[in-house]
C-alpha cells in the first residue's frame, strides 16, 4: 500500500496540521513497515528531518502562496504524482485535494474559514474524508453540509510521549535563568497580532496595579514582531517586569511559567498548547466554543479585552484550588492524546476500516 502525505517541509511544530501529518506518519512509517509513504511538500526539506526507510521524499513546485499557485499544485502537479506512484490515499495538511479522484483523498480541516469560503465546497465534496481535531468544527460542518456525516471523523491532535513536567528545583533554575528567579506568566505570541499583545500587556498592568506581586510577564515573539514592540513598550509602566523571548526557548519557558496565555490570531490549536497542559502548567484562551469544545474544564477562558484576561490572571493566581483544579482536568485530557492510539484510529477508521 502506498500513502501520499502532504506536510510542511520544515516538520515545524508551530504549525499543527502539517506537524500533525509529519508526526503521525512518521510514527505510523515505524509500526507498519509494510506501507510505503511518500512525503510530499511545496518547498525543499529541512536537512534535519528524520525519515524512515520506507519513507520517501518529494518536493512539489509551485510554492504554494496563493489561490491560483495552489489549484495548479493540486490540481495538475499533485495529479502526476498520484497517478505515477498509484497512490492508495493522499493526505492533505489543508481544506484541498485534487478533484479528480486517482485515489481516496483526506483533508484536514483545522478552522471556520470553510464557513466563508464558497470555493472550498467542491473540494469538501470531493474529498473521501475530512478529519477534524476539534468537535466544533465537526458540528459545523454537519451544519453545513448535512450530505456528509458519514465523511466526518474526529481524530485528535497528539502530545508526544517526551513531554513531561519538571520538578520544582528544575522550575526554579529556570527561572532563575529567564525570570530573575520568580513566577512569571508566559504569553505565547508567535501567532497573534501587535494588538493583541498590547492588550495583554495592559491586563498584565492591572495585575499588578491589584496584586503587588513580582510576577513577570515573559512573551514569545519572532524578530519582526521584537524589533517593533522594543520601541512601542519603552514607556510601558512594569516594562522591567516584561521580558520578550526568541521561540527557540519555548519549550523551556512553557515548563516552569506559572501560567500560560494563549490569543492567536484566528481560531486554532497550538502545539504549544497541549504542551503546557501536559507540563502541568494551567493555560488562559479565549472564551469561543472551538476552544471550549476541546479543553473543557482544563482551561480559563477571558472574553477577549484587558479587564477580563487580567480577572482570569489573577484568579489563577489566588485561588490555589482553582489552579490544581484546572490541571487536574487537563491531565485527564493529555492522557488520552497517545501518538500511538490515534495512529491506530487512522488505520482502523480510513486505511483499514473495520467492517
């Protein structure tokens, strides 16, 4: 059997879907050697990644950047590979697939852009199934198009098996490291706006106008996004309690903060997410029912303004049985996210199904 996966070509954490192809397949590569898997991406692989031997790469062009760059990629270039290599099932990392049907073809769709996309229809339609890793999303696709329920498959995302949560004296290093050796908040801001920074910045400013506390406030960001706020911040009252972090250091951050904001930009579900919660690191998110849908009680949710996510901060951080609450909850969940168990529930329900 011969599977197409479609991933991103840097195997980047911070996008889940194409993570989400290249860690379940990977895995899957390793559990059934008998299946041969072609890795397909736009752009030319990262030199590190790490590939089975019955795992093959392909780079694809155009570059996908735009509309019409990816109905030719889709449509013309993907359809030569699938007829050449007589694929079985192609998996997409997004709401596309070829229309002509050279094989059972599978679409991720991870948010609620197909509820404003006409063109996406068709391939909704052409697609054999379309997985969903969240139930609100499913439900709105049933809303939607009633046709296929029996398309729908809610398959969950993963938490790898090497997440674990540090103990207190390794906490404390890195704090020391990164925080000046107290509690800090960490604001996840890879996938969010300038606004929604400044928003966060100005609930932590209540925080500590009505706590007194030494708590830090520690944000992720990218270069660009570091350049500008350096300068837009100068003036900021606790700008010595605010620390601005390159996302190399994420995963050291996320495992010591007291605890962790999340406000992307769109509705989605960061990696970085269910890292936290593994870590045991209680995490804020905006109150929408995507997200409720998912964590449930393992989260806080804030409406999205300054005074509602400084009311979630402090509540998390006076009320003890809140907090262990939240991270009890969240264990229950991350539990339940074995790479290996939703492996097996691609193969039983789309490659094998059970009769």
């Amino acid at each position: 059997m011969t599977i197409a996966v479609q991933i991103n070509s840097s195997s980047s954490n911070s996008n889940f879907f194409g993570d989400f192809n290249y860690a379940y397949f990977s895995l899957l590569s390793t559990l059934h050697k008998d299946f041969k898997i072609i890795f397909i991406s736009d752009q030319p692989f990262d030199p590190c990644i790490f590939i089975e031997p019955n795992i093959e790469l392909v780079t694809l062009s155009p570059q996908i950047r735009n509309s019409i760059s990816a109905r030719i990629w889709y449509t013309i270039k993907l359809k030569k590979i699938l007829k050449k290599n007589k694929i079985d099932f192609f998996f997409s990392n997004s709401s596309f697939c070829n229309l002509k049907q050279w094989s059972k073809q599978i679409i991720f769709i991870a948010d609620d852009t197909f509820l404003k996309k006409k063109s996406m229809e068709k391939y909704i339609h052409a697609s054999s199934f379309i997985v969903t890793s969240n139930e609100y999303i499913q439900t709105k696709l049933s809303e939607r198009f009633p046709a296929l329920i029996n398309k729908l498959l809610f398959i969950p995302p993963f938490i790898s098996n090497n997440i674990k949560p540090i103990n207190y004296s390794q906490k404390q290093e890195v704090k020391n490291m990164f925080s000046d050796g107290v509690d800090y908040f960490l604001f996840y801001a890879i996938h969010t706006t300038t606004a929604n920074i400044i928003m966060t910045l100005k609930a932590f400013s209540i925080f500590k106008k009505w706590q007194l506390s030494n708590m830090k406030l520690l944000i992720v960001i990218g270069e660009k996004q570091n350049k500008k706020l350096s300068v837009e911040i100068e003036n900021y009252k606790f700008r010595s309690d605010v620390k601005f972090y390159h996302e190399n250091n994420t995963d050291v951050l996320c495992s010591a903060a007291y605890a962790s904001v999340f406000l992307p930009d769109g509705l989605k579900t960061e990696n970085k997410m269910l890292d936290v919660m593994k870590m045991n690191i209680p995490i804020l998110l905006p109150e929408h029912d995507y997200y409720q849908s998912f964590f449930k009680e393992s989260a806080l949710y804030f409406l999205n303004n300054e005074s509602a996510l400084s009311q979630k901060m402090m509540l998390v951080y006076k009320d003890e049985s809140t907090r262990s609450s939240i991270i009890n909850s969240a264990q229950l969940i991350t539990s339940a996210l074995n790479p290996n168990t939703v492996v097996e529930k691609i193969i039983n329900t789309i490659i094998k199904p059970k009769v």
